[in-house]
C-alpha cells in the first residue's frame, strides 16, 4: 500500500502491518521484539498514522517509574494540580502509546501495565482515586531489545506473555536497499554495496561485537555519502565508529571494509 504524504515512510517486511491492525481492532496489546535501529518506532509511527490514531512514545530508562507514565500532583501557582503521564493522557482520549525499551523502566511500571493487557483494560489511578476504562481505541505498545545480554534487563514471563509479540530484525537485503535509499536519496548502486557491507559486518556479531550496524546507521551513511562524504569516511563515521571503542575489533571491521570496496 502507498504510503500518503503524511503518514511516514514504512516498507514492511512480512505481515507485521497487519498483524499490527489486527491487534489494535481486537483491543490486543503489542510487543516488538527486535534490535536497536530496525525500524520498530518507524513501524508504530507509520501504522498509528495508518489508522488515524494519535500517538504518544514514551522513551524508557532506567529512572522512569510508574507516575512519569500515569501523572503527578504538580505545583501551579500555590495549587496543587494533578497531571496525566502520557499513558492516562492515551487511555483517557484514545489512540496509541507506545513505551520503547520497556525493560529499561523501574519495576512498578509492570505493576501499572498488567489491568491495562488484560481483558479488563483498567488503569488504575491510586493518587486520584479514579479507575480509568479504555476506550476501544487505545493501543498499547511496546519494544524491547532481546539482545542484550543482561539477566535483569528482561521481561518477565508474566509480563510478556500479555502481549501479542512480532519478532523485528534488519530487513533483509532487497528491502533494505530500497528503505536505506528512500530515506537518504543515494543512487541505489551505491546503497545495495553498502548493504552488502552492513552484512559482511553483522556476520561478525557476536565474536567481539554486541550489536551489528543497524539499519538506521545504514542511513547515515548512505546520508553522509548523498551529502559528498568520501564513501570510506562515510563508512568510518556511521558504521565503524559507532559501533565500537575497541581498536582490535575496529581493525578487524576495518579488514571487512577493505575486502568489499578494496
Ligand atoms: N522497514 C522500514 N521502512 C522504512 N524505514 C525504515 C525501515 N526500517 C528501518 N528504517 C529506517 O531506520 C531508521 C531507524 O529505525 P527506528 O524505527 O528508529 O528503529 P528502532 O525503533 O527499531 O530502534 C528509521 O528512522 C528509518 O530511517
Ligand atoms: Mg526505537
């Protein structure tokens, strides 16, 4: 389907549109698995814009508790006035909210978040004393990163099996060219040998690296190289240097680049 002029650029990779519009017309709560940079917060962005839905993302770390999403009693002039999060915000007036890296947030978030995924679909508001009922056209979303290797960065059981989950990775190759080349406008001779890099790079996940060149760092560099950057510099800045400080393993992606451009 074409994307309108206002709703943002989205090329799916398999059915994860509709699954994703099948969820949100059967009041389903959603999990995007996947790693950083491989389109998750395109893909809520372009599908709330899809179904008309407003749309409030919440970015979570490690300070973020349950009353940054439900609201607080906020100091107004010498009043003291309650405040809806963006969650209550989403759950009073529709649409979808969208909490990315959940498992970065403090504990009490899931406390929050379990009577909304359920059939019930409640949010509770101990501060205010109401009980908040969603309206069918509120969405729950949310992502997580699956591969960090961290035990207490993972989402419980209880938690994630609330959700309907669609696994996200890179796109593959064809896909990819044609995301990499829409978003930064290089030619697409150019854009398929840097995909082809960015795999010859990801095949090294793992050995020395923890995260393979993303797509969004595909971007940036077929951005830098569309700009004028000489296409090794370009490779350097976006798709070497961000990715480790370790000079061994920077000379063994080095390696890789030079045995694909030469
Ligand atoms: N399938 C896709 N369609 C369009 N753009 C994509 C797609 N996948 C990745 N991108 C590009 O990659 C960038 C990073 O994606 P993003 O959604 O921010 O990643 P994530 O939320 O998974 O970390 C986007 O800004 C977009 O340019
Ligand atoms: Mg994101």
């Amino acid at each position: 389907m074409p994307n309108g002029a206002d709703i943002p650029f989205y090329l799916p990779v398999g059915n994860e549109c509709r699954l994703f519009e099948l969820a949100f017309r059967h009041r389903l709560p959603l999990l995007l698995k996947g790693p950083t940079g491989c389109g998750k917060t395109r893909f809520v962005a372009h599908m709330a814009a899809k179904l008309q839905l407003g749309l409030h993302t919440v970015s979570c770390h490690d300070d973020l508790t349950a009353a940054d999403l439900t609201g607080r009693y906020l100091l107004k002039g010498g009043d003291t006035v309650w405040t809806d999060g963006p969650l209550t915000t989403s759950v009073r007036g529709g649409g979808v909210c969208y909490l990315d890296e959940v498992v970065e947030a403090r504990k009490d978030v899931t406390v929050v978040l379990h009577p909304l995924t359920d059939d019930r679909r409640l949010l509770p508001l101990d501060r205010t004393g109401e009980l908040l009922q969603a309206p069918d056209d509120f969405m729950l979303v949310v992502s997580y990163n699956p591969g960090y290797q961290n035990v207490l960065k993972q989402l419980k059981p209880s938690t994630r099996q609330r959700f309907v989950a669609v696994e996200f990775d890179f796109p593959p190759p064809e896909v990819e060219i044609k995301v990499v080349a829409a978003e930064s406008g290089l030619d697409a001779d150019r854009v398929q040998s840097l995909v082809m890099l960015a795999g010859r790079l990801r095949a090294m996940k793992g050995h020395d690296l923890e995260e393979g060149v993303s797509t969004r760092l595909l971007v940036y560099c077929a951005t830098l190289v569309a700009a004028g950057l000489p296409l090794r510099e370009a490779v350097q800045a976006a798709m070497i240097e961000p990715l480790t400080d370790d000079a061994d393993v920077k000379k063994g992606l080095d390696e890789v680049v030079l045995a694909v451009f030469g």
